[in-house]
C-alpha cells in the first residue's frame, strides 16, 4: 500500500521594504501596515504549509525591520524561507532571520517537490547576478536531488517582463541560469519578487512567474519608472504531487 502524496500549499510575501520605524511611508504608502494587511488577508483565507519571503524585506536594512518580520511570522508557528533582494543587508538579514522556524538561502524540500533559494543579491544597485558560486550550487542541487519536481526561487526577474526601466534591473547572468535549468528536465518553474506587479507566463512546459509588492506595484509596460496606484499583493502557490503549480495572485484595493 503506498502513501498518497501531500500538497505542499505556500504563501509568497514579497517586496515588504519595511524601515526601522513602523511608521514610515514609502511613496506614499506605510510599508509596515501594507504587509500586515496583504499578510492578515491571507491567513484570513486559508493556512499555509510555508511562507516564503523572497527578498527586498528591509527598505534601510535595519535589524528593527527584519525584527518586525520576525515578531509578526514567529506566532504563526509555519516554515519561513527567505532570500534576500537588492535592498537587502544579507548578513543582518541572515543572523535576524535564521533559526526555529527561519531558513535563510535554504532550500525546501517535500516530498517530490525541490524549491532551491537562490541568492541574487550584488549590492544595492538595482539589478541583480548569481555568479559562478550559485550557479554551481544550484547545478549541484539539481544533479543531486531524487525529487521529482523543482520550482527554483530567487529575487531578481530571470526574464524581461516587458517593462524598460524595469528589465535593465534583473538577473545579469539569467541566460546562464535558463541554460543550466534547461538541461534539467524536473524544473517546472521559476518564481521571483522584485517587479511589483504580476507576472504568469509558459516558456514551453516551464511556469515563470512574478508577484506584487506587499506594498506599492509598478505599472506594468512602462519605457519609464511609474507607479499603477494598486494595492498590496501576495501569490498562493499549491505544489501538487504530479509536478502541477496550481497558483494565483490576490491584489487588496488600495
């Protein structure tokens, strides 16, 4: 008799910028309130396996902000693996947001299901690169791994998403990284942060997807940087045992 498998159901917060102060605003909106409200709206609506925070968690990289993170998550007693983004400060990051429940750069690992965390953060200068280190890392991962399935997750777009300002601030080296997930046949996807607005295409069987800011979104298709005016977001990811990304996007009013 065998077992049936589980589904692994991920709640994705991205994009926070949260400041020392919780009071601060950030292009008009209060970072700190806009992640609490995209965060109690979800766990309003269902509970998670996991929470997964894929980078630009601080604004001023702050102990105080990861320390907020840690304060609202910790309760809930779930899973929480983060990477960090360009606004980052990964080594504060690293020590405020790793141990009990926290994995920082760690990868998931259920049961047919690999999610690597890629680490793309190369100081704070917009865009993004892994380097030689993280590609033969995650080619190691990869080579290694019995799982079945894999959703590679980072913080920097692999791919132009169709916004000017905005693709001259992704991955550097992202045809070394589709090159070497190519020649993995499990890779179902790949997930990021990072542009603050949806994103949901297929690249032959691979699922590439962004996800909205916890805080103010960029307006899709835009030559220059602007913002659309919507609300918080987060992405509900359910990672189904025969390889399906069954995911959607919820965007609050603003």
């Amino acid at each position: 008799m065998t077992t049936a498998r589980t589904v692994l159901d991920i709640l994705q917060l991205t994009d926070m910028h949260l400041f020392a102060d919780p009071d601060t605003d950030l292009r008009g909106v209060n970072t700190a309130s806009s992640f609490r409200r995209a965060l109690d709206h979800a766990l309003a609506a269902w509970d998670p396996n996991v929470i997964l925070l894929t980078g630009d968690l601080s604004e001023d990289r702050s102990e105080e902000a990861y320390g907020q993170l840690r304060h609202a998550l910790e309760p809930l007693g779930v899973p929480v693996f983060c990477i960090p983004g360009n606004h980052d400060n990964p080594e504060m990051m690293e020590r405020e947001l790793t141990g009990g429940q926290f994995r920082y750069c760690e990868p998931i690992r259920h049961e047919n299901w690999l999610l690597p965390m890629l680490n793309t953060w190369d100081g704070d200068r917009g865009g993004g690169r892994l380097g030689q280190n993280e590609l033969e890392d995650l080619e190691r991962q990869l080579a290694a791994t019995d799982a079945e399935h894999v959703l590679v997750c980072l913080h920097h777009q692999p791919v132009p998403v169709g916004s000017a300002w905005l693709d001259t601030v992704g991955l550097d080296d992202s045809d070394a990284l589709m090159t070497l997930i190519e020649s993995h046949h499990q890779v179902r996807g790949l997930l990021w942060g990072h542009v603050h607005q949806g994103y949901d295409r297929h690249n032959g069987g691979l699922r590439l997807m962004g996800t909205p800011s916890t805080c103010y979104q960029f307006a899709p298709g835009r030559d220059d940087f602007a913002l659309d005016g919507l609300g918080p977001g987060y992405r509900r990811l359910k990672l189904q045992a025969d390889g399906r990304i069954d995911s959607q996007v919820t965007q609050l009013e603003p």
